[in-house]
C-alpha cells in the first residue's frame, strides 16, 4: 500500500520551508551554503547567540566533563534551574525535554486551547477569543486553559490580558507558551514579563532554540506544583543546557543586544512597507511578509537564493508567507541590502496589493511599550474553517461529589503523575494499551 507522503509533510496547517541548505555557520548573520556566502534574512537564533564564542566555550566545557550523552540526575540541571529562577525573577523553574510534553502528564485534565502556528493540542477544546474561551472554561469539568501568547507566523502577541481575565473569573488554571524568552520584557523574560502577567499565570513554558539557544523547555511556576511534575520528563543533556544558560546570562547582561534586535526589526519593517509589502500585525522581530499564494512564495524563496540571501517561508496554500526574522547582528549597510534585493524583485516578481497602506514607523514591543498587535488588512485576522471549530456542548454524566473536588491545583497534579507512573511501571504494556483503548471508546461514546 502506497503512502501519502504530501499529507504527512504539510501537517494540518502548511510547513515551514527553507531556501538553501545551511553548510556552516560562520556568524549569526551569514550562513555557508554550497560554497556561497547568505545573508540571513530568517532565523531563530534572533540574538546570534548560538554563535556567540562564549555559548560555544561553554558548550566545549560541559562536553569535556559530562562527555555528550544525556547523562540523568547531573547536577548541572539542579544549578541550570536555580539560576533560571533567579534570572528570571521566578519563584521555581523547571526544565524538560520537549515543551509540549508536558500537557501529557495532566490526563485528568479537562482543558481548553488557544494555540496557533505549527503547535496542535488534540484532547482539548479549541478556542479562537476570548469569548469562546469563556463559553468553554464555562462547561462543567474544564480547568485550565493553554494559550500560546507569541504568534510567530504573524509576529504579534496575543490577548493574553484578555485570556487572564477569563481565567479569572471563571477559576481555572493558565498555562502559557511563551516563545519571546530573550527578546521580550525589560529583563528577556517572555510576553508574559513584557505584560507583566507573572502573577496571573499558573505554568509559564518557555521554549529553547529560538532566541536562547538549546533543547527543550523552561517551566516556571510555584516550586511545589514544579516538583509534584518532577522526573515524570527527562531534562536535555549537559551541553544543551551549558549553551542555554550562557545564552540566558548573556541576553539578561547585555539589553543593548535587544534593543538592537528591535531597530533591525523596525528598520526592516519600515522599508518593506515603503516598498508595498504587507506585514500584517506584526508587533515583534518575527516579521512575516504576505504573498497568499503558494506558487509565488515558493518562486520568491527561489529568487532570494539566487541572489545570496537565506530566507524561510510558511507554505499554506491562500495564506503563505515569507517568514523573516534578521537577527540583532545584522549591520545596517546588510539591511540596506536585503531590502534593496526585495525592491529589485518586487518589480520583478508579483507583491500582492496590501490590504492596509499603513506606513507610519511601527510601535513594536518593546519594553515599556505593551504593544499587542498592529491594524492589519482583513485576511490575517480571517480563520479558516478547518482551523475554526464551533464549541460543542459536551453531555456531562452526573458523577457523584468526591473529596477530589476539593484538592488543590498541587495536589491533583501529584496524583495524575503518580497515578500514571505507578501504571506504567505496574501493568504490562498489552494490559496498559487495552486499558487506553477502552478508555478511549468509553469517552468516544459519551461524546456522541
């Protein structure tokens, strides 16, 4: 039987694709491809930290003496975690091996989600306002809602305000995914210090390899929910977490790297404007260009190529972009390039009729700021309808009162782990998977 391999490389939402492969990384803002020099017009490493000499010290260190095996129970984790905490101003932290791994240890949970860009969360209910996210942590049994606060397919944040207050008033726990560790905040810390929301938020997960570079994810939260999820994940190995924490060090030192991060973004925002380029509601570093056509993203990725610069974009058919991200190293005599090979192709190649003229300076956000989003053209704020969902109520089968009830948000995460860990090392794989699907069925049937 043959496979569909088409399907399993566009996922449910499109895919990111790059237009080179990347031999060498001599610096944060030229790559090395196929012989040739790219200027780099998209990245993750934002601040050119992963190519920082001290990231790279750091990282040849901790492979001399951890050796390059993730190696359990180091006591460079319990260092890496107290250090986060301090730097970040938390009052615990925890790190992991996968960000969304961590909604797996909480199967009890019934919860709702805002997420966008590539990131799915399947059993959950899927909200895009905050008026939905009302009308679903209103339904019996919900008790948290996961929001991604930093949308990087469009480069704005989300109503996270807006979400907290809902969570609010209708006592459920937040969890936020929090992309902007590093570049957002007074200190780096991520959207929710640039919107000073730390005390309203339950877990913040902060994920590695975009700006810090790194494996995994930072979750804060209170120390005593953070070690009732302890040793249920394993942590990245020494030398990841070495290069991320001189990463978090030296972005927490050195705000000038920021702000100019903000200036190459700003400066690059105001040029493609100038130029008819439509760049949406994007309020960040993560600037996304609207084509809204396949074909034609694909046919710019190929032309910026051709002539040296190193670009990424989203394909997903009507609303593709080009993704840049150039990072604070970037000179200013390399963005005069990069825009003047966009002003060279827009005559060339077609550039889509901007919904929005505007081309005032942009209010990005940066600290002090609390910029959101920007007015944007009609299609970026449009859903499609596979992406849209309608909240459909869920028949609840009366259960009677237990004392679980009255558990605390500590206490009923302890007993999940547990619980799971207990089966998983108790009861035989066969048994464990016969037990899932009747589960499963069992959920399926009293959802129709």
């Amino acid at each position: 039987m043959s496979t569909d391999t088409t399907a399993l490389q566009r996922g449910p939402r499109g895919h990111l694709a790059s237009n080179a492969r990347i031999d060498a990384v001599p610096s944060a803002s030229e790559y090395e491809s196929d012989g040739a020099r790219l200027l780099v017009a998209s990245t993750d490493d934002v601040l050119g930290l992963g190519s920082d000499p001290r990231v790279r010290e750091a990282m040849a260190a901790a492979a001399r003496k951890y050796g390059l095996g993730r190696t359990g129970g180091t006591r460079a984790q319990l260092e890496f975690e107290a250090r986060v905490a301090s730097l970040l101003g938390a009052p615990g932290a925890l790190v992991v091996n996968h960000d969304m791994a961590l909604f797996g240890l909480l199967p009890t949970w019934r919860m709702a989600s805002h997420v966008r860009a590539s990131r799915t969360l399947g059993d959950t209910v899927h909200v895009s306002t905050p008026e939905d996210a009302d009308a679903a942590l209103g339904q019996p049994g919900l008790v948290a809602l996961v929001l991604e606060a930093v949308h990087l397919l469009e480069g704005d944040l989300e109503l996270t305000p807006r979400y907290a207050e809902v969570c609010q008033r209708r006592h459920a726990s937040l969890l936020v995914i929090d992309d902007g560790l590093g570049v957002l905040g007074p200190h780096g810390g991520g959207a929710i210090e640039h919107l000073s929301l730390q005390a309203q938020v339950t877990l913040r997960i902060l994920p590695l390899g975009l700006a810090i570079p790194g494996a995994g994810a930072i979750v804060l939260g209170d120390p005593e929910l953070l070690e009732a999820l302890r040793g249920a994940l394993p942590a990245p190995g020494p030398v990841s977490l070495a290069a991320s924490l001189k990463a978090l060090e030296i972005a927490a030192a050195e705000a000038p790297r920021r702000a100019r991060l903000f200036d190459v973004a700003q400066k690059l925002m105001l040029g493609l404007r100038a130029r008819g380029f439509d760049t949406g509601p994007c309020v960040t570093p993560w600037i996304p260009v609207w084509l809204g056509d396949e074909a034609l993203c694909t046919q710019w990725l190929a032309a910026l190529a051709g002539l040296g610069i190193f670009c990424r974009g989203w394909l997903a058919g009507p609303r593709s972009r080009l993704m840049l991200s150039a990072p604070a190293t970037t000179t200013d005599a390399q963005l005069v390039q990069l825009l003047e090979v966009f002003d060279r192709l827009s005559r060339k190649l077609q550039v889509p009729e901007p919904g929005s003229m505007l081309k005032e300076p942009p209010t990005l956000a940066r600290p002090g700021s609390y910029a959101m989003a920007a007015p944007a053209a009609l299609h970026w704020t449009t859903v499609d309808l596979p992406e849209r969902r309608p909240l459909e109520p869920e028949v609840i089968v009366p259960v009677p009162p237990s004392s679980d009830e009255n558990l605390s948000l500590k206490a009923r995460v302890y007993d999940a782990v547990e619980t799971m860990t207990w089966r998983a090392t108790s009861v035989g794989s066969t048994q464990l998977r016969r037990s899932a699907e009747a589960l499963r069925a069992l959920v399926d049937k009293r959802r129709k």
